[in-house]
C-alpha cells in the first residue's frame, strides 16, 4: 500500500483510481493517506471467467477453461479480494458494464461535491 501511495503526484490530486489492491491490509492504510473510497465490483462467476477468458495476467498464460479460472481464483492474490465488500463504501454489481459506469460517476460527482 505505501509504495502505491507513494505514486500519488504532489499535491493529491482530488480524484485517483487504483484497480489493483489485493489484501484488505491495505485498506487502513489507505483511508488514513488519502481520502480514499473503495468501491467493491460484484459479479457471477461466469460473468468473470468470460472477462477473464484468453486475458494473459502477470505474464502468466491465458486462461482458456473453467478448470484453469477457478485455480487461478485460488491463487494468494485473489483470495482477500471477497473481503473487501464489508469494507466498501459503495457495493455495484458490475454484470452490466453500460450501467456500471454511469453508476460510478453518479457515485464520484457526490463524493466529489
């Protein structure tokens, strides 16, 4: 978590986006930096092995098969993300990316103001 925050530019700017924190440990740490809202994306799991299918990760291989998406769902990286929705502030179901979006900037105008 510091070294993500440490890449923040000086001053803060008021708006920053990180898509990859991976253990809940990070989160205090965040909140006390910055004035940071976590916003947890539920969806199926159907729903993410399609986003998944053929997407190579970290230099790993692509995921191809069911089989393959739900070992790589075992992997320590992956295994805190489920923790994350008890310390959201805001929970969307991202099935539908069209109304994803335009729930989060709803969501960003009011944090925002």
């Amino acid at each position: 978590a510091r070294e993500m925050l440490w890449q923040l530019p000086s001053p803060k700017p008021r708006l920053a986006v990180h898509d990859g924190l991976r253990l809940i440990a990070d989160v205090p740490e965040h909140r006390q930096a910055t004035d940071f809202r976590l916003i947890y994306l539920e969806s199926s799991l159907e729903c993410r092995f399609a986003r998944a299918r053929g997407v190579v990760k970290n230099g790993r291989r692509a995921i191809n098969t069911m089989e393959e998406f739900m070992a790589d769902e075992q992997l320590e990286s992956e295994r805190e993300i489920p923790l994350f929705k008890s310390q959201a502030d805001l929970v969307l179901a991202s099935e539908r990316r069209d109304w994803l979006l335009n729930a989060v900037d709803r969501q960003l105008a009011v944090w925002l103001r």
